[in-house]
C-alpha cells in the first residue's frame, strides 16, 4: 500500500491509472477508522480496480467550539486496517496541501444544508462540500462511497454530484452498528462507561418511530413524540433534533404516505450522536 500526502502526487498517480482504463475507487474518511468505515472499504474493494482512501481530519467542516484538536488520530492503527482491506492508496494530506495561502474557494449545498445538521453546525457542510470536492479533483474517483450513517451528507454528496457534472458513481451503503444498535462513530471513544450505556437508547428511539409506522401510524407529530418519550426516560440523553422528513428533499413530513426517513442527533453529556432510519408504510393487503 502507497502513502501519498501530496496533491499532486495523488493526481499523477490517478491519471497513470485512469490511462491504462483502471477503474478508480475513493473512500473519504477523517481516520479513526472503525467497522462501519470498514465496511465501506469493503463495499468499495469491489467496485473499482484501484482503492484510495483519504484520512484528513478537514478542519474548515468544525466550529470552533468543536473537537477539531482532540479528535482522534491513530494513524499506524489506520493504515494497518486500509493495508488488511487490500487499499492501494492512504492518501494522507496535511491542512497546509489542502488549504495553502490565499485559498479562498467554498463550495456550497444551500438547500441540502438548511436543515438539521446544517441548521445545528453552521458552515459544517460548506465545509464538507468544500474539501470533498477537492479530494474529488485530486483523486479523480469513477466511484466514491459514503456511509448512510450521515445521510444529510450523502443527500449533499449526490447534489454536488450531479449539480457539477462530476460523473462519479456514488453507493451509500448501509449503518453498520455495535451489537446494541449504536451506529458506530469514531466519537464513540469518547463516551464515558455510563454514557456508553446510556448511547443505545437512541438506536431504540428510532426503532419505535420505525414500527409506529409500520403498525399505521402516519402522523409525524405523534411519532416524534413517541421517540421523544423513549429519549426522555433516559436522563443523561437530550435530543438535538429529531425528525421525519421525505428522503430526497430532507423536508419534514407532515404525514408519511410512502417512504421516509427519520433523521436525528442527540447528546449525552459532550458528546453529540447522530443516527437515521428508514421507514416505508407497508402495502395494505
Ligand atoms: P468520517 O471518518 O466520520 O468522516 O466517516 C467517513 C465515512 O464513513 C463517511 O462516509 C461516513 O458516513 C462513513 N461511516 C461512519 N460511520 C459509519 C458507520 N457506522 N457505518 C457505515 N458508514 C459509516
């Protein structure tokens, strides 16, 4: 497996490879690689010839009240995973490569980003936005995989895709969670024993709003309030948002006729978790 930390090394790699037709793969990450980033990796060693996965810990996409220092950073123990995954490359640059002096460029996702996440952590997905459309061009993927796990993000993903023309195939894999529900995160680590016990609930908050709907249940209000009742029995948890919305636009619904998904944060002392589900009305007989 290559190590590459330079731009432009990264892109004359890339374009050796694409001119002898090798079907190019990338697997964006901030490190702290886990199973559910695993699974990506897994999911994306079948999809192209040649696997990148970027680790860049994207400052621009945290406020700065946020965890940007202490976030984790194991590096050998990251590419130990993406080496036993069969990655071809851990293209690993340094803020100062992405973001050299007198950068000034920001794209931006206005309508996939006012809600929810956008609405909790202003300039995140400006941010988001902004360096993935930057691994883009220095990657230049055919494929690009992002785990549904942020499915805000994976909405945004799919606009920037098709809004610039990108040409990349995009695959949203499934959550992958702990054998408690907890949708695994590389802020998990941060959890204390007892909030680690506490962290399921969420899971099972969005496991009730998923069966009120399929038991009949079409009213938003009185499935939100069902969750929030199985939240608030947990007292160390307090719900950022939780909401249902149709799951292309991200709108809130009002009343679910067909398919929607159930979008949420919560925090349990510092720590800020964020989960989804799917939902569909199940066909009358
Ligand atoms: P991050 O390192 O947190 O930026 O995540 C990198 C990619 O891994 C993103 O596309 C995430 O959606 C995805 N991801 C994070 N956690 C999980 C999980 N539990 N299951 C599947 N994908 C995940």
């Amino acid at each position: 497996m290559k190590i590459i930390r330079l731009p432009h090394a990264m892109s004359r790699w890339s374009d050796r490879l694409r001119r002898e037709g090798v079907t190019i793969g990338l697997v964006p990450t901030m490190g702290a690689l886990h199973d559910g980033h695993r699974a990506l990796i897994k999911a994306a060693r079948l999809q192209c010839d040649a696997l990148v996965v970027s680790i860049f810990v994207n400052p621009t996409q945290f406020s700065p009240n946020e965890d940007l220092s202490r976030y984790p950073r194991p590096i050998a123990k990251d590419r130990a995973l993406c080496r036993g995954e069969g990655v071809d490359v851990c293209f690993e640059p340094d803020a100062g490569a992405m973001y050299p002096e007198g950068f000034q460029t920001i794209v931006t996702v206005p309508v996939v980003a006012q809600h929810w996440e956008g609405a909790s952590r202003p300039h995140h997905f400006a941010g988001v936005a902004t360096v993935v459309t930057k691994l883009f061009s220095i990657v230049r993927p055919h494929v690009t995989l992002f785990g549904q796990k942020d499915f805000q993000q994976a909405a945004l993903i799919r606009r920037l895709i098709r809004d610039l023309n990108l040409g990349i195939d995009l695959i949203v894999p499934d959550t992958i969670r702990e054998p408690d529900g907890l949708a695994m995160s590389s802020r998990n680590i941060y959890l204390t024993p007892f909030q680690r016990r506490a962290a399921p609930t969420f899971h099972q908050a969005l496991l009730i709003g998923r069966t009120a709907v399929e038991t009949g249940l079409r009213d938003s209000r009185s499935i939100e309030q069902r969750m929030r009742h199985v939240i608030g029995r947990e007292p160390t948890m307090s719900v950022d948002y939780l909401a249902i919305c149709d799951p292309e636009t991200l709108e809130p619904l009002t009343r679910i006729e067909r398919r929607a998904v159930i979008l949420g944060a919560v925090r349990i002392g510092s720590v800020r978790l964020l989960d989804n589900m799917m939902v569909a009305v199940k066909p009358r007989r």
